[in-house]
C-alpha cells in the first residue's frame, strides 16, 4: 500500500468516481444481458455484438451525419431494438419451434454475434473510430480548480443515465401490464401459456427493451472510452457476464449495483496496490467469488423458486 | 591448389548467377491486416506492394519477377505459426518479411529458423528478436537503438528530474519497450516516480494516469500499441496533464495525429524514419508513395519499402532463388542507399542507421531540436 496516496482526499473521491462511472458501463452493457437471461434462461452471446453494432450507428449519426447527440443516442436505441428483434426472429425462434435446448440458443447467438461482427469489420474496416469533440465536450470539469476533483461530462452522462435507468426499469419491470407479463414468462413459460399470455409477444417486447438498452449502452461506453470498432463489444462481455451473475441473474437493478461495486474494486485495486493494474481482474473475480460462495444467488437475486 | 577451388567456385557461382534465377521467385509477407493493430500491417503492405512495382517494373532482377504473397496473421501467435507454415511449405517461398508485431515473432520465427528460411521484420522492434537465429533479419532499428538518444535529447531540453511510465503489461512488445525506457531514464540520470500497466482490452486508462500524475513527474514516458495509443493521450490530457509526452513506437503513425487531435500537440517520438528525412531516396520515396495511394506514407510503410528492395538486392547479389544464399547474401550488406538512409546489416542482423526525434506541431510531425 501507497501511504501517501491513502491519505489524499482528493484522490480517493477521484478514485470513487471513476470506479462508479468505470462501473456504470459494466452496469449499462449488463441490463439487457440480464433481462434476455431472466426471461429466456439463455445467455445471449450476441448481446456484445448488438452493443458495438449501435455504438456504430450512434458514430454515424453524430460524426459523420453530424446531429447531435440526443438523436445519437434515440436513433442508437431504435437500431439496437431492430437488431434486438431481428435476433429473436433469425436466430432464436427457429430454433425454439424445434423445442431446442438453452444450449443450442446460446450457440445459435454465437453464430449471430460472429456474423454481425464480421460484417461490421467488412463494413467500418479494422481501424478505431472516436466521436469528434463536438459531440461531448471531451474537456472535464474541475472541482477545486485544476488539481481538484476531475468529472467528464461522459462521466455525468452515464453515472445518471444508469442510476435512472436503474430506477425505471425496476418500476416498469414491478408496475406495468408489459412488466408482470416478462416476469410472469420469467418464471414460467408453461403458466404463462395455461394463463392466456401472449408468450412470443412478451419475448418480442423483452428483446426490444433489451436491444434498446445495448443501444444506449454502446453510445455510452463509446462516449466514455472514446474507442468504437468491431472487436469493441468483446472486452466488455466478460465483465457483463460477471456482473449479471453477481447482481443475480435477470435482475437489472442488481446488474448495476453490481456493476457499480466492479468498476469501484477494479479502480481501487489499480490507485491502491502496487502493481494493481496487473492483478485487478484476479482481485476483482476473487471478491465475485467470495460474495458467490456467502449468496450464491447473487446480490439482489432470488433462489430460482421464488423468482419473478 | 586453395586458390585453384576458390577461383573455380567463384567461376561457377559467376555462371551460375547468370542463369539460376527462376522467372518468379516467391517471396511471402506475414502481416497483421485485420483487428486493433491493423494499421501498421496496412501501411506495410502499401510499401511492400510500392516496391514489388518498381523491382518488377525496373527490370531490377532482369527477366525475373518477385511474386508477392501477403497473408494475414492477424496480430495472433498462433495464426502466425499457420501462416508461416503455408508460406513455408504449401507457397515454397524463399524467404518471409513480417510478421508485424514482435510478440507474434517471437511465436513464427522459430518455425522459419527451424526450415532454414530466412526472414525480414520490417517492424519488430523488441529486444532479442534476431536472437531466435541465424535465420532471422529485421531492418526496423531495435527498441535500444532509438530510445536512449531519444530520451537524452528530451531530458537535456526540458531539464527532467522525474519521469513516469505506463505501457501495456500483456504484450511484449510494449513490456520490452518500457524496459528500454526505464533502463534509458536511468542512463540519463532521471528519477522514475511511478511505473504503471494495462492489459489488452482495456479502455479506461484514467485510475493509472492520475496515480502518476499524484507523483508529479515532469515527464511521462508511454508504451502503447496503435489501438490504445489514442486513449491514453486523451485520457492524459483529460485529467490534465499538460507536462512533455514521449511516446514509444506505436504512436510513431499518423493515425495517432489524425484521431488524437489536440491531444497528440507536442507528443515527442523518437522514430527509426520521419517524413522529414531528406535523403534522396527517402524523398523518391515520398514522392512515389503519393502517387500510387495519396497520402503520406508512415514509418512502416517506409521500413517495409525498404525490406523488400532489400531482399531484392540480396537474390541480385546471391544470383540465386536459393534461401540460404539470400540469407547470406542479405547478411552480406553493408553502406547501401535505401529510403531509411544509409544501410547496414550489422553482424547480429540488425540494421543500422540513422534515427530521427520528431515532435507534433500543428497537427504534423517535425523535427524535435
């Protein structure tokens, strides 16, 4: 441990936020994740794919075409919705009709995801893109004056978008008719036949939340990162996967908390420990595993039983 | 009687140099064509191809002609190893320029080594790649070559004290790369306050760049590969950051000024070959390289234009498609002219000549004095 560094305020609030923004993107990349996980009890590996692929509609709509970023962000969402969508009906349904295994889903969503990236290599090319500053002031604002607490106007953006979605989509996902209905399919796709509701459509509905939400995740993650191109869903994949099953599998609100809680043990690993920067992901998959072993259902989950 | 066989061996190999050169020879390139590090393979293969034109359209090897093979390895060890083994065994290639990075060198060359084929890296700068054999040649000047003169440059104009380090600890590149920096600073008698890494994949570079800046450093020294090097310049900038910059070999491309923007203003690097080189052939080059793409080359492209007109007059020399005789014959060369200045092949297959430090202005690279 870095004494002097300890003792630093400044630098530990520094510390808190760039772990929660750094979180919130693991956060905002895991919630559609989770929700395709509680509905379909299948792990959407194309999930990743969707993400780079609006994150690129969001670059040509804001940098190439010019508009700002609110359209970026509306026109990033609908074109993860489509491909959401588009998804379900190429890649899961067929395959579903023929009373397939969560297996054979998972590997079909491998198939889409490397087709998707493919094309988008075909497409963009190999080479990294970056929004022009014109977008998103990339200029952060300094509390305390220069040396001070340091925030990005990406930082702000994400940190409020998650903790907002956090709380509407726990409210339309308790509250609304369309909301019980995914929890309903969440809980039991045969009850929820005997009961009359309309299965398919609800998946429909799950994926066009869930493609919309890796829409809005991709211009997000791109604007705090700065770095759009094909492989860029991958990196991220693995730490979605990690936060979906700590924050307890299908559960949105846990996937940002857990994202939260990621992003803050990373950062601190990295300021605090000597050498951190090498060991962070060990750390940060040491402590998923302690909290797994003392809840194995995750943060907010609840045993498969009682869920929904 | 010695005399007697050397002069006869000297006769046949007149004789034979005037008739063993096949109508094409093959010559493969091994590069990274797709994926983060594209760029570089990119810029390579534009100056392999640039050469492959005015070789076979000078008549340089007579009525011979070099075909070209160029084949992705795409930055990954073990298509790398496939690719070489193609190349090796299916193409029958007399000898391999690539592969673009150092840490897929340190996977294929062996495999070359091993089938006695020689190899040109035209963009390996890590130590201890021409270690792996007799077998292995680079003309990009090693890590060692650049840095120090670089560094000493940059500390004697800014008077640094302390300096900070952070480069990419999941390549080896960049893991040799800050080892030359940290043993340079050393050299030249600066304080190294902080060292820190990040690993492939990684997009936030923030957490490490403020822990140095705690340090207050008066220099900060980066290791990064093209497909970073953009972040974490503006990251640096970001959290404010305004102290001199030297940047290691992966910033040494134009993508970096292009993408970086303000950001990349006043990034120091020092560079095996810099547009400013005024050499004749550097600027024939230039000139020719605007021509057939439009833009201006890159380092890579320069060191890769200059790899395979190399190679091309080491068959001339060798009078021969026959590997091991490229192989000597390219170990054989010394003073000639070429697009990086005056070559050399040192005894340990590494190039020499001249380096440039060049620093970011407007939005373009310049001399750095």
């Amino acid at each position: 441990m870095d004494l002097s560094l300890l003792t630093d305020p400044v630098f530990l609030a520094q510390n808190i936020v760039d772990g929660l923004s750094r979180g919130a993107l693991y956060g905002v990349f895991a919630m559609g994740f989770t929700l395709i996980f509680g509905v379909l009890d299948i792990v959407n590996l194309a999930h990743a794919a969707t993400f780079m692929w609006c994150a690129f509609v969001g670059w040509l709509v804001m940098a190439v075409g010019g508009l700002p970023l609110p359209i970026g962000l509306v026109a990033a969402t609908l074109a993860g919705s489509l491909l959401g969508v588009g998804l379900e009906f190429l890649a899961f349904r067929p395959i579903r009709k023929e009373g397939a295994d969560r297996l054979s889903s998972m590997i079909s969503s491998i198939g889409a995801s490397l087709i998707m990236v493919s094309i988008a290599e075909a497409v963009f090319g190999v080479s990294t893109r970056r929004f022009p500053s014109k977008v998103l002031d990339p200029r952060p604002f300094f509390i305390g004056g220069t040396g001070g607490l340091r925030i990005s106007r990406a930082q702000i953006l994400i940190l409020v978008a998650s903790t907002l979605l956090m709380i509407v989509l726990g409210w339309f996902i308790r509250k609304t008719r369309t909301g019980k209905a995914i929890r309903a399919v969440s809980a039991s796709t045969k009850a929820s036949l005997l009961l009359g509701i309309n299965v398919n459509g609800v998946i429909v509905r799950t994926f066009v939340i869930a493609g919309g939400l890796a829409g809005m995740a991709g211009v997000l993650v791109a604007l705090l990162t700065n770095y759009i191109s094909p492989p860029m869903g991958s990196t991220v994949e693995l730490r979605g996967l990690a936060v979906i099953i700590l924050g307890g599998m299908g559960n949105m609100e846990g996937a940002i908390l857990a994202g939260f809680l990621l992003g803050l043990v990373e950062t601190f690993t990295i300021a605090y420990v000597p050498g951190g920067s090498d060991i962070k992901d060990a750390i940060a998959f040491l402590v998923l595993f302690f909290i797994l072993l003392v809840k194995p259902e995750g943060l907010l989950g609840k045993k498969k039983a009682d869920r929904a | 009687m010695k005399r007697i066989i050397v002069a006869s061996l000297a006769a046949a190999l007149a004789v034979s140099s005037a008739v063993a050169l096949p109508a094409t020879i093959k010559i493969g390139a091994a590069e990274t064509l797709t994926g983060d590090n594209s760029s570089y393979g990119i810029s390579i293969k534009k100056g392999l191809e640039l050469a492959l034109q005015e070789i076979n359209g000078s008549k340089f090897l007579g009525s011979s002609k070099i075909d070209l093979i160029v084949m992705d390895e795409k930055a990954d060890k073990q298509e790398g190893i496939s690719v070489f083994n193609k190349l090796i065994n299916d193409e029958k290639v007399s000898l391999i320029i690539g592969p673009t990075l150092s840490s897929t060198a340190f996977a294929a060359d062996p495999v070359a080594q091993q089938a006695g084929v020689p190899v040109l890296g035209t963009s390996t700068t890590a130590s201890g790649i021409t270690d792996m054999g007799d077998f292995i040649f680079r003309d990009s000047l090693p890590q060692s070559a650049v840095i120090p003169g670089t560094i000493n440059k940059v500390v004697a104009k800014y008077g640094v004290k302390k300096a900070a380090l952070l480069y990419e600890s999941t390549n080896e590149y960049s893991k040799s790369e800050a080892g030359v920096f940290k043993s340079a600073l050393e050299q030249a008698g600066v304080q190294l306050v902080g060292s820190e890494s990040y690993q492939k994949g990684d997009s936030d570079f923030r957490t490490q760049l403020q822990k140095l800046s705690q340090k207050r450093p008066d220099l900060y020294v980066f290791a990064s590969l093209i497909g970073e090097a953009v972040p974490v310049l503006q990251q640096a900038r970001e959290i404010g950051i305004t102290q001199p910059i030297v940047g290691g070999n992966g910033f040494n491309n134009p993508a970096v000024i292009k993408n970086g923007g303000d950001a990349a203003e006043g990034l120091i690097i020092g560079a095996s070959w810099s547009i400013t080189n005024d050499d004749p052939k550097s600027v024939a080059f230039v000139k020719a390289y605007n021509a057939k793409y439009g833009n201006n080359p890159d380092q890579f492209a320069a060191q890769a234009y200059t790899g395979l007109w190399l190679v091309a007059t080491a068959i001339k020399n060798a009078g021969s498609a026959d590997r091991v005789a490229i192989k000597n014959a390219l170990g054989a060369i010394r003073d000639i002219d070429t697009a990086l200045g005056k070559f050399s092949f040192d005894d340990h297959r590494d190039p020499h000549h001249e380096n440039a430090v060049v620093v970011v202005k407007n939005g373009a690279y310049v001399l750095f004095k």
